[in-house]
C-alpha cells in the first residue's frame, strides 16, 4: 500500500500546489494543513487500485474536494440545510455510480449525495456509463474511491448495495439495504434493468425525503 514516504518529490510538489489551489477555493473555511492532509490522504487512497498513474494528481484533487464540501456539508445546523445521501457498493464502479448519477439528476441542488466502496475497482464500469449515457446522464467523469468518514459525517441517508459487512455501521445514520445486480461483467443490454431498478429506488428514496424530483 502506498504511503507518504513512498511519494517522489515532484508528485509532493504537484499535491503542494493542489492543496494551495483548493484551499484558495475553501478560504475562510479551512486552512492550509488541513487542506494539504486530505489531498495527500487522498492520493494515497487512489494510489492502491490506481490504473493510470498520471491521473493520481487529478483524482486527489476532486476527491479531497468532494470530502472537503462532505465537511462543510456535516457542519451545516442551518435551517436550509438540504438532505444528504451517501451510496455505497464494493467496487464503486457500477451500482453506486448509477445511483449517484440518478439522484444528483432528478434531485438538483435540492439535495446532495456521495458514492464509495469498500473495496474500489481503478475505474468506472464503461457499460454502465454507457447505460447511463442512454438516458442522458454523463457519469463518465466519476470514478471508484474508498468510502470516508467524512461522506459518513455529511448523510442522513446510507444506502448500502451488496457490501454487507464490509459497509460500517455508524450511530445515528439511516441505512437502507437495495438488493442489486452487480453490473459487473454483464452487458449493456443487461446492465439496463439495473440502472431502471435503481431509477425506481432513487425516486421512492427522494419521496421519503420529500425531495421533488424532476
């Protein structure tokens, strides 16, 4: 597994500027160190499935910034607060991604969701992005990442999809179990009964939220 030790100096210097970078971004919320831990906690996440190196130092980026807005998402008591939802299966390449596309595109800004796996695939599953794809939602720019305890921190919601045990069990959360498919190695033709499924279950979840859908 890799560690910081491990980084060469000129990745190092690449996750500095990232971490001035998204810190500028985050003013007045977090600080620099803090910023820096998460980018290079990131890395290190990404760097043990990783299949195209060169694409650490942008995977770090977006995925400290989407635990980064998980954060500030937890920290939010305010009366405007919208629900959040994290979904959560074992390679984060097929099922949560679908569900997560489906949410963040019938939802809007009406509400906020995550994805993760207990154990991620190096990339998307491309016949579900394909799928996906079919009926208009681009989640080809997603990618497989570990669950975090700041996604964790931010849901009302967790929804679980074949990850059994391997998913924790945290104090105060929701949990809903959706018994899925796993796309993995199936066609595209019969990934889509999947992805309508989970259509189905995404917007019987909103209903419980009471988040209108488009």
């Amino acid at each position: 597994m890799a560690d910081i030790d491990s980084i060469t100096l000129a990745t190092r210097d690449s996750l500095g500027r990232v971490a001035i970078d998204l810190q500028e971004r985050f003013r007045g919320t977090f600080g620099l160190e803090t910023v820096r831990d998460l980018v290079f906690d990131s890395y290190i996440e990404l760097a043990v499935t990783a299949t195209v190196d060169r694409w650490l130092i942008v995977g770090a980026e977006r995925f400290a910034d989407q635990r980064l807005r998980a954060l500030i998402h937890a920290d939010d008591h305010s009366a405007t607060r919208v629900p959040g939802v994290l979904f959560l299966c074992v390679h984060n390449s097929g099922r949560s991604q679908m569900a997560l596309g489906w949410f963040a595109h019938l939802a809007g800004d009406r509400a906020v969701a995550w994805s993760g796996g207990s154990e991620p695939e190096g990339e998307i599953n491309g016949a579900a992005v394909a799928a996906m794809a079919e009926v208009d939602i681009d989640i080809s720019r997603q990618f497989p990442k570990p669950w975090t305890m700041e996604f964790f921190s931010a849901a009302d919601v967790v929804v679980t999809m074949g990850c059994g045990d391997s998913c924790p069990l945290v104090p105060g959360k929701h949990y809903e179990d959706w018994e899925l498919d796993d796309p993995a190695g199936k066609s595209f033709e019969e990934i889509r009964p999947i992805r309508d499924e989970i259509k189905q279950r995404v917007i019987k979840l909103m209903d419980q939220l009471e988040i209108s859908h488009a």
